[in-house]
C-alpha cells in the first residue's frame, strides 16, 4: 500500500519512479543529484524589466525553466511558462500577478505537491525533482484556503505541525508560545478552530507556517480577510521573521508587497513580466502622476475635462464615477501641472470640483501598467457592453416563468452531467442493485441425485477397529481401486464388544486418524443370548452416512476374503430430500430476494434531499431568489429532475426483470401492479426527502442520515413483520403493525414489493387473491398516494419565504428590543435626522434605500448590530468597515432576508421588506464611486 502510494499517479503530489528504492540511492552514491534538469527558453518577456542581482547574493531557490501544462479537452493551456527566478536567503520575496497567472502553480511545484513538465527548481542547492524529501524538511507553507481541523484547538494545532518538524519538549512548547503571541491568538490558545473568525483562521495558518522553524517558507495570500489593523500586524512579523528565514509571499495587496518586498516579481499568463526591488520597478515603469478629484453632484463633467486638456493635453482619464474624476498625467508633461492645480482652486472656475489629490504612480499602479499591456491583445477589451447595460426585463408573467425554467433545469442537468459519481449514484447504483438481487436469485444450487456409499466419500484416511473378526477378514486395509485415501483397520484382540465400547469412551481423543466405526464379531455373550453369532457396527454419528458406508467395507472385506483382493463390493442410494425442508429453502429464497430488492429503494430519497440542502447551505440557492427566481419554479425544476432520473431507474430496473425473467413482477399479470406500485413510490419518496430537507443544514449529513433512517424504517420493520407473521401466536399483531408501517413510503413499497414475489404461496392459503388484491399492493399504492400532497403542502407552505417571515414576525416585539446609543458621531446623528424626517412625511421620499434602527442579536445573545439607521439614493456606494473580531454590521443580508431583524425593517425602494415577499426589483445599476463610509 505503501509503495502504490508512492508511485501511482494522483491528482496532488509527485509520483516516484517505480524503481525509485534503487534509482534514489544510485543518485546520491554517483552524486549525480545536484545536476540540473535543464529547462526550455527563457519564458520570461522579452520587452521586460529585470533587475540584475549582485553575483555574491545567496539564494535559498532558484527556478530554472519551470513548466506546467494542463489539457481542456483537446486544448493545452500553459500555467507555467520556462520560469526563470531566483529568491534570495533571509529576504521577503513577493510574487504578484492577476488571478489566474501562475502564482499558486509556482508554489506548488516548488513544494512538489504538482511535478513539473520540465525544468527544475532548487531549494538550497537540493533538486525538488531528485530530492524532494530533503527539500521538503526545509520548507513550510501557508496554503491559500485554510487547512484546519475544526475539533483541534490553536495549541493543538501548533504543537501538530511543531512535532511533524521535530520539536519536542520545552523546545516546542516555547515555539508554540511564541508563535501564538505573534500572531495575537494567545487568548484563543484553547479555543477551537472551528470558533475563530476567518481572519484568525488565516494568522492560525500561518503560525503553523513558522512553528518548525523551516529555512523557507511560502505564504500564499496569507492576509486575505484580515483587517487593515490585523494585517499591519502580520507585516510587523513578516518582517522580523524575514532575518530568519526566506519567505515567498504571494498577495493581492500591492502596498502590502511595496512595504514588505525586497525582491518583487509580476507574473500574467504563466509568464514573468518583470522583477526587481519595488523601487526599481516605480522607478522604470511609473513614469506618471495621478490626478483624482472628487466632483459635485452638479458637477459639469465636459467642462472639467476641456479645462484639462487645455493644460496638458497628453491627460487621459482613467475613471470616472458619479462623484469621482481620475486622470493620468505623463512625468514628461508636467510644466503646466502647477498652472493647471491653481486654476483648480479658483472660485472664478468652479464647474462643480470640491476638492482634489495629486500623487505619484504606486507599485499598483506599475502592476496594472504590466497586465493591461499583457492583456492588450484580449479580445475582451473591445467586445461591446451595450448588449448587458441595455436589456430589457421580460414583462409578460408566463414567459418569464419558461425563461427561469429552462435556464434552472439546464443547470441542474448540467451539474449532474458533470458530476458523474453522484448520477451514478442516483441512477446506476440502484438498478445495479436489482440486478444483483437476481442473479443471486438465478444461482441454485444442485443437489446431487446419489451418495456412493464407500470410504472414498471422505477426503482423508480414516480407521477402524476390529475384535473377534479374523474368521471373517484378515485385510489389514481397505481402500478402493483408484483412491488415494485408505480404511486401516486395526485387531485390538479384545474378549468381547462391551470392551471395545470402554476402549473407545477412554481413547476417543488420542486416535492419529478419523475415527469411524469399528466392528466386534463372534460375542460370545450375544451368542449365548440369540443362539448365533451376529456382528456389531460401531460408527460414529457425527457423519452422516457411516453407518451405510461402514456396512458395505465390512461386505466388502468379507467378499475379498472369499474370492480375493480384487472383489469390490459398490453401494450408492438416492439422495435423501424432505419435500417440506426444499419448500422451506424456496420460500427462504423468495423472501430474501425481497429483501434484498427492497434495499436500494430504501436509499433512493437520500438522493433528492443532497442536491437540495447543498444549494441552501452554500447559498446558491438564496442568489437565485434574489436574482428573482420564483418559488414555485425552483421546487417544480428540483421535482421535475428527480422525477426523471428516477423513471431511469425504474426502466433499468424493469429492463433487468425482463432479462431475468423475473414473473413476480413482469409477468402478464405483475407488470400492472409492478409498475403503479413503483412509480407511486417515486412521487411520494422523493416529495417524503423535501420534507427530510427542512431538518438539515450540511448536504452530507443530511444524505447519510436520510439513507441511514429510510433504511432503517423500510427494511426492519418489514423484517419484523414477516418474523411475526411465521409465528402462529404472533399472526394478529403483524397485521396490526402493518397499518401504521404503511404511512412509511419505504416499508409500504417493501411490503408491495415481497408481497408480489410471494404471491403464489399466499394463493395456497387464499385462492382468492390476485396481484391487484388490497393485501397484495392495493393498500400500499393508496397510502403512498395519499401522503404526496401532503407531503409537498408540507415542503412547499414551510419553506415559503412568507410563511418563514410570518414565523419570524411571532418573535418581533419592535418596543422591547429597540435601544437607543447616544454615544455617536454627529455625522450619524444628522443621518438619523434625514431618515426620521422621511418617515413623517411620506410623499417626499428621496433614499432608495432606507434602513431605520436595524438591531439583530444572535441567539447566544451576541449582539451584532446595533440600532443602525441611514440612506441611500441612487448611484452612491456603502462601504462598511470594522476590525477583526468586531461583528461588521450587515444590511446587505438584511436587505436580501437572509437574517431577520429583531427590530424595526429596512425600506427597498420606499417599500417594507416584510411586504415584498416575492422578488426586489433592481434599483440601481453599477457605479464605481464611493460616497458613504460606515466605521463600527
């Protein structure tokens, strides 16, 4: 196991060769690990700009023509082009570029998680494709997504990794400390991880990073989802541990790379762009100012421009918003700047400008100047986007519920084709179970006709004892012509049979072989008694034949005594069958075939819960309504789908009956009931996992629990039944249990099911039964019929957003949880003035948007947000801001009735969310300016 491990090619991590336990040792003996694989061309740009580094630099990983391909298709994409970059030792290393660009396949390579296509890559001096288990005991990594265990805490969690580096002891106890202190996670030390907010998640993963103390170490967007405090935090430690080790950081942030990186990097397309100091790459490739001014709302944008240009004509705009001006003014044309600030600043010029800023081209900007120009040639860049910002919503009610059907059973089909274990799982997998069912079925086993009545029915040598028997055979063996295994026959010379008896109660267990029988001739007690001299078998009942099989060797022995040793005596008889016990065994295998037909029925509506909970757990589901889905149209696709790939199953399941001539349920008679009973247990099955679906919030527990309990409630009480029903004393309460069984879709179907192949036994009780009787499948169909409408008034009333807002709105109580906090900015309070002269005069309403004393407390009493109130009107941008393990205030999920409010509602479009319950119309389109800031 451990060598296919090795060797077999994965998804992650790199395959050795299959000799590698030979190869590997070879390597290290001839020295021959420290060549290089040579690489193709240099991949970098050939209009780039690279900083040459001093010769005497010590470089802790040096990449020479690193490649990677993937294959879409009969497409190759190129990840990775012949990368060639060198990190130096004891620096920050900072790799940049746009999603997408190659970034996380470098890191992967480098940490051997993803082999190389070609060239190689060296991490103090060790080849990562010759030596890669060396490498890896110099490196750490901090992966992009966090990989942690919810159940461990932050010690434990350290004191992992710690030991997988080799600390132990005091030695990791201080490294545990230390880092935990670092990353401000020391009062969290106990706490697990699934409690920790997503920014302490990310400071989790990277103490682990540092904990071993590696010589390099690899951050791939370490301060993603950290605050602006947490980060400065992070840069502090970064930079201290950058004396220790080499990092190679990668990050969207470009002031983050600016203030950290000694050597910056900037890849795009699998390609380096450019690489350097960021001062270097200011210096090269930001050859410009940018000018930013912040307009009135009655700003008049085409004199602005023309005052301008009329400047510096060489000015290009950049941007512009609702509010916000950007231009980028060229270093070579700046001998009018200072003339073209001050007419700014004149009131005799004012065409709506408030204020504005001048500054230099930052290392973002030098990192927008490298993409743009590597995605000049996009085809993207000149495609029009009249057709997006110009279409019209569809009035008419009926086309856009066909418009919404298709596209949303297109994604379902979509995502099931694509996802090939489940469909089979949904599909396959039963009918995959029936056809095992009767094949298991079709085998029988034949029953021989006769038993040859000779010592040659045994496998092995077996003896026999002999007293008194030399007048009739002397034959010290018996065996017959042809077989290997032999009778020895022993004379124990004893006076009568009963000491033969004692002899075999005191030796039974010391005997070398099997045992058998024995024979006492010539009693003289028996010959006294009856006047002849009989002779007595002794055999051993636990084989079954031995006493016919020991009559014929002694006939034998006494017939090869008289005519010699070639007389053979045979004997064989028919084989002995109970007609009772054959029937017995043919109802034990009908009844077991049922069951065994029941079980994949049993697990079919764990299928249909999956799909479901797994939408409103990762939140596709609530997009979709607020996209505009209707209600009624998302539940009628779900059901329309799994109603389709179950009449798959169902034609395989009756195509297999067919083949195997199975007339239980496909027989002229059969085929009717069969077919009525199977697909009333579709409808009611798959309605029955939409109820299932309310009680669950994770798509895998709620489809092993649902397999689990449809099982358990279809094919044990169907058991029970059945075991009751053979009891003579217990018939009465089986039929009793039946009726409250049935209102279970899963036993119901279960009871069609063995009562179909059990038919023709039933019919020797009761001649009046046929297939279509109520106790064959009557009563099943109708109790399965009644419980689909009641099933899915269930599902569709209780997930209905108006019935699960009316369910809030019982807990509503505006008076009792609203809380006024006086501590607050002016700014806040002459927000809270504007909405509160809104609402008493209603016909003047100007905010679009209006969210007024919004309060939510969790039910751990956390309170999250508190009495929050302001506006917005068309066109301005809210941007909400607060540290790391502050709870930001959320009015988007308000808004969209993903949380409920304990106090008052927000206002969409002057309209209360408690009465819109079908779907929000747009209000506004995109804007790019920013005009309101919330600070909590």
């Amino acid at each position: 196991m451990i060598y296919l491990e090795a060797v077999l090619p994965r998804e992650y991590g790199t395959p050795k060769h299959p000799l590698f336990f030979i190869l590997e040792p070879c390597r290290r003996f001839w020295c021959h690990a420290h060549e290089w694989d040579e690489g193709g061309p240099d991949g970098r740009s050939s209009d780039g700009t690279y900083e040459e580094m001093d010769e005497s630099v010590d470089y802790a990983v040096e990449i020479k023509g690193l490649r990677r391909e993937y294959k879409r298709g009969r497409r190759t994409f190129v990840a990775v082009d012949n990368l060639y970059w060198n990190m130096p030792n004891y620096c920050v290393s900072v790799l940049l570029g746009p999603n997408g660009a190659g970034k996380s396949t470098t890191i992967n390579m480098i940490t051997g998680m993803i082999r190389p296509d070609a060239g190689d890559c060296r991490v103090f001096g060790r080849s990562v494709r010759k030596e890669l288990s060396v490498v890896r005991q110099n490196i750490s990594l901090c992966p992009q997504h966090n990989v942690l265990w919810s159940q461990l805490t932050c010690r434990e969690h350290l004191e992992f990794f710690g030991r997988i580096k080799g600390l132990k002891g005091l030695q990791l106890k201080d490294a545990v400390m230390r880092m935990l202190h670092e990353v401000d996670l020391y009062d969290k030390m106990d706490c697990n991880a699934h409690t920790l907010s997503g920014g302490q998640k990310r400071k989790l993963s990277l103490a682990a990073a540092f904990v071993g103390g590696s010589r390099l170490v690899l951050l791939d967007e370490p301060t993603a989802g950290m605050d602006a405090v947490a980060r400065r935090h992070i840069w502090g430690l970064l930079r201290r541990m950058s004396f220790m080790h080499a990092i190679l950081l990668t990050t969207h942030f470009m002031d983050e790379a600016d203030i950290l990186g000694d050597h910056v990097a900037i890849m795009s397309r699998g390609v380096l762009k450019c690489s350097g100091s960021s001062l270097f790459l200011k210096s090269r490739l930001a050859a410009a100012y940018t000018l930013q001014i912040s307009l009135a709302p009655d700003a008049n944008y085409t004199a602005i421009k023309h005052l301008i240009a009329s400047y510096i004509p060489e000015t290009y705009s950049i941007f512009s918003g609702a509010t916000e001006l950007r231009c980028r003014i060229p270093a070579g044309n700046t001998t009018n700047l200072v003339p073209l600030l001050k007419c700014l600043e004149s009131p005799s010029q004012y065409v709506g400008i408030r204020n504005y800023a001048l500054s230099a081209m930052t290392l973002e900007d030098v990192f927008l100047h490298v993409v743009a120009e590597a995605e000049a040639n996009s085809s993207l860049e000149y495609l029009p986007v009249d057709v997006i910002w110009n279409c019209a919503l569809v009035s008419r009610s009926g086309e856009s519920i066909g418009m919404q059907f298709r596209a949303l059973l297109k994604k379902r089909i979509l995502c099931a084709v694509r996802d090939w274990w489940a469909l089979g799982f949904q599909i396959i997998c039963p009918a995959a179970c029936i056809l095992l069912a009767v094949v298991l079925d079709s085998i029988h086993y034949n029953q021989p006709v006769s038993v040859e009545l000779t010592p040659s029915v045994y496998p092995f040598d077996t003896m026999s004892d002999a007293v008194g028997c030399s007048a009739y055979f002397t034959a010290s063996t018996y065996a017959l012509p042809g077989s290997a295994h032999q009778v020895h026959i022993t004379d124990r010379n004893m006076l009568n049979s009963m000491n033969l008896s004692w002899y075999h109660v005191d030796n039974y267990l010391r005997h070398p072989l099997a045992h058998l029988s024995s024979f006492s001739c010539a009693d003289p007690n028996y010959a006294a008694m009856l006047g002849t001299n009989p002779i007595m078998i002794f055999y051993n009942t636990s084989a079954p034949h031995e006493v016919a099989t020991a009559l014929s060797t002694l006939y034998s022995l006494i017939l090869q005594s008289v005519v010699g040793a070639g007389a053979i005596l045979r004997t064989s008889m028919s084989y002995l069958s109970s007609a009772k016990l054959v029937d017995v065994n043919n109802a034990f295998q009908t009844v077991f075939k049922g069951f065994v037909v029941v079980i994949p029925f049993t697990i079919l509506p764990s299928n249909c819960v999956s799909w479901v909970v797994h939408e409103r757990e990762c939140g596709a589901r609530h997009l979709q309504y607020l996209s505009g889905l209707r209600f009624f149209v998302y539940w009628g696709v779900n059901f329309l789908f799994d109603m389709t790939a179950y009449l798959l199953t169902f034609v395989l399941i009756i195509i297999i009956f067919l083949m195997f001539g199975q007339k239980s349920f496909v027989g002229p008679d059969a085929i009717g009931p069969t077919t009525l009973l199977l697909l009333t247990y579709g409808f009611t099955g798959t309605s029955m996992a939409y109820v299932l679906y309310l009680f669950f919030k994770s798509h895998v527990k709620a489809q092993s629990t649902v397999m689990v309990i449809c099982f358990a409630i279809g094919f044990f009480p169907l058991v029970v039944v059945n075991i009751f029903n053979l009891i003579d004393r217990t018939q009465a309460l089986s039929e009793g249990l039946r009726w409250p069984f049935r209102l279970m879709p899963t036993y119901a179907v279960g009871e069609g099911i063995i009562n179909l192949i059990t038919l023709d036994q039933h019919r020797s009780q009761n001649p009046t039964l046929n297939v279509w009787s109520m106790s064959t499948v009557g009563w099943a169909c109708i109790f399965m019929a009644c419980e689909f409408p009641v099933f899915m008034l269930i599902t569709l009333v209780v997930d209905h957003p108006r019935f699960r807002l009316k369910m809030r709105k019982l807990s509503y109580h505006p008076e009792k949880t609203r809380v006024r906090y006086f501590d607050k900015d002016s700014d806040v309070e002459d927000e809270q003035i504007h909405v509160h002269r809104q609402l008493d005069r209603r016909e003047n309403w100007q905010d679009d948007v209006t969210l007024f004393h919004l309060r939510k407390m969790y039910s751990n009493g956390k309170l999250a947000v508190k009495d929050i109130t302001f506006g917005l009107v068309r066109g301005e941008v809210l941007l909400s801001w607060a540290p790391m393990g502050l709870v930001r205030p959320p009015p988007y999920p308000f808004c969209v009735r993903s949380l409920y409010r304990l106090v008052a509602a927000p206002t969409f479009v002057g309209t209360m969310l408690w009465k819109m319950v079908k779907r929000p119309e747009p209000a506004s389109g995109t804007v790019h300016n920013l005009t309101h800031v919330l600070i909590c």
